[in-house]
C-alpha cells in the first residue's frame, strides 16, 4: 500500500467520524431543545435593577442549563399576579409578603418558594430640603400614597409611634397612584409613600434632587419580606422537580449579580432597553445586600417572620379570614439547593 493511498484513506476517515459527530450533535441539540420546559415568570412590576438576577440567569444560560426555557415578562396589570399565578397562567410570580398573606385569607392558593429581599423597602419620602426630619412633622401636611389597602396599616404605625396620636389621620392622606414622585417634586404634596431603593434614587439621578425617607422598619412596622417568588400548591404538589430546577437558575442569577452588579445591570439592559442604566447602576447597590439572609443564603425565609406579621395584620382587622402562616411559605425548595 502506497502511503499517498494510505493518507487519504485517513483523510477520508477523520472526515466521516467529523460528519458522524456534527450530525450527532446537532441532533441533541435539537433534542435538547425540544425537551426544554416553558416556565413562565411575572413581574411585580416594569424591570428594574431588582430583576437583574432573573436576567443573568437567562442571558447565562441557567434557566437552559436546568432544561427551563424562560419567559420573563411584567405583568398587563400588577394587582392580578397572584391570581394568574394561582390559576397556572404563569408559574411563578414575584410579588409581596403581606399581599400572599391577604391572598391566602381569601382563598387563593398561592405560596412563597423564596424571599426576594430580606427586609421591608418601604418608606416615606420627603425633599431633602423641606423642615420634614421625622414623620412626625408631616401632620396636617399632604403625604400620597398609592391606594393600596396595606400603606394605611403601615403609614398609621408610623405615625403613632412617632408620636402622632391620631395616625394617618393625623396627615392629609391623599391618592395619587403610582406618581407619587411627580407630585412630590411639582410641589403637589409633601411626602409620598416609595420604595427607598427606587423613587429616591430615580429623583436623584434624574433630576439632581435629593430625598430624605424614614423606612417603616425604623418606626414600628415588624419586619417582612418586601419581595417574595410566588407558585401555586398545585405545582408545589405535582411538580417540585421544576421548582428546585428554577429556584437553582434565579439564585445562580442573583449570586454573579451581587457579585458583578455593574455587568449584571449590563446584562439586563440587553433584553430591557428602557431601562435607565445610571439609575439602575445605583439602585442595585442598595438591593444585592437585601437578597441574601444572614446565613448566607439566597431565598431564606423565617418562619418567626411569617408568624408575627400574620398575627400583626390579623389584629389589625386586614385579613379576611384566619390564615395559617406556616402554609404560606416553604423553605423546602432552598434548603434543597444548599
């Protein structure tokens, strides 16, 4: 045998075993693809710096990885996420501790699987340059708030425990949903309900103005968990493989973003081009720190927590009916991650 024959003949053999492997992996590829999941999750509300981790872990490719194929959207209408969630329409829901809790007092399945932030985000703002150093000093002044049933609770709590003997009625609580922020600055009113780690920031950077806010948690108000993830018992019940393989993709998402907050923001601003990356740039500063609990770990939540703010909106006369705030949350998915 000549050894030019002998080299094509290896030529020609390196040639089929490269046909064999790129027809072979192109097939689980597209098998591979084919076997992905469709999880569906919504928003509380238009993306912000809050969301990164969710979009890390897309643009990583985590939620692949975990055969997840995402679809993260916010919300046509923020009030209707936990029914959309307890129907199955999306499969989980970003939304709030105290809103599962009233939630649950009427019936609607849904339970928390992991907390988003470790703490309250809820504050009253006022202009840095106003005499307001304390709630307190906003009786008889206009203060907005977005009409949600739960910000009287919060707000009367503050304010009675700054001294204020009447509560809320002691300020002149106007509606001004969601806008709260113009009005503020257009000198319509002279505090708003906010999130301290949003509508401040936004006014700051924006418009060059600073905000002065008293947290909730500063004055009373116990602790909760701001933001939690949502399912339903149905897919707690039938499906908890995908709710582990989910809750891997999103803290794999939010461990990098705290760890790489600017590049993360970046990530998120290729699939959110609205997003105004300055601000976000500084609002994720003060939010990476609230995702973890105080062992370290992404999700964690208390049962002591779940129970005592429970108890303190059911005295309070804010829920329905009896809500057994053991069943509203459930570590089981995070610890399964550890």
């Amino acid at each position: 045998m000549s050894k030019k024959f002998l080299i094509s003949i290896i030529v020609i053999l390196v040639l089929v075993v490269g046909v064999f492997y790129f027809v072979k992996n192109s097939e689980n590829s597209s098998n591979t693809n084919e076997e992905l999941t469709k999880v569906s999750v919504a928003l509380d509300w238009i993306p912000y710096a809050m969301h990164s981790g969710l979009f890390v872990a897309k643009k990583r490719g985590y939620f692949a990885d975990e055969g997840i194929e995402i679809d993260i959207h916010a919300p046509a209408d923020a009030s209707t996420i936990l029914q959309t969630v307890a129907q199955g329409r999306d499969d989980f829901g970003l939304n709030y501790q105290p809103d599962v809790l009233l939630a649950r007092s009427e019936g609607v399945p849904v339970v928390s699987v992991a907390a988003m932030t470790q703490g309250p985000l809820y504050a009253i703002m006022v202009l840095d340059e106003s005499d307001i150093a304390r709630p307190r000093d906003l009786k008889d002044k206009k203060v907005g708030h977005a009409g949600v049933p739960l910000e009287r609770l919060l707000l009367d709590t503050v304010f009675k425990n700054d001294g204020l003997a009447n509560g809320i009625n002691d300020v002149e609580f106007t509606n001004v949903g969601y806008d709260a922020l113009t009005g503020l600055l257009a000198g319509q009113i002279d505090g708003a309900s906010s999130y301290y780690t949003n509508q401040p920031v936004i006014a700051e950077v924006q418009e060059g103005i600073k905000l002065r806010t008293f947290k909730v948690s500063d004055y009373g108000v116990p602790s909760y968990y701001e933001l939690v993830v949502v399912t339903n018992e149905d897919m707690i019940r039938d499906n908890p493989a995908l709710v582990e393989r989910f809750l891997r993709a999103v803290s794999r998402g939010y461990e990098e973003a705290a760890e790489n907050p600017q590049e993360a923001i970046q990530l998120m601003a290729q699939s959110n081009p609205e997003l105004d990356i300055n601000v976000a740039n500084q609002e994720i500063l003060l939010e990476a720190p609230l995702w973890f609990a105080d062992n370290g770990v992404f999700g964690w939540q208390e049962e002591s927590r779940w129970i005592s703010f429970t108890e303190w909106m059911n005295e309070r006369g804010l829920l329905s009916n009896p809500v057994d705030a053991r069943q509203a949350f459930t570590n089981s998915f995070v610890e399964s991650l550890q």
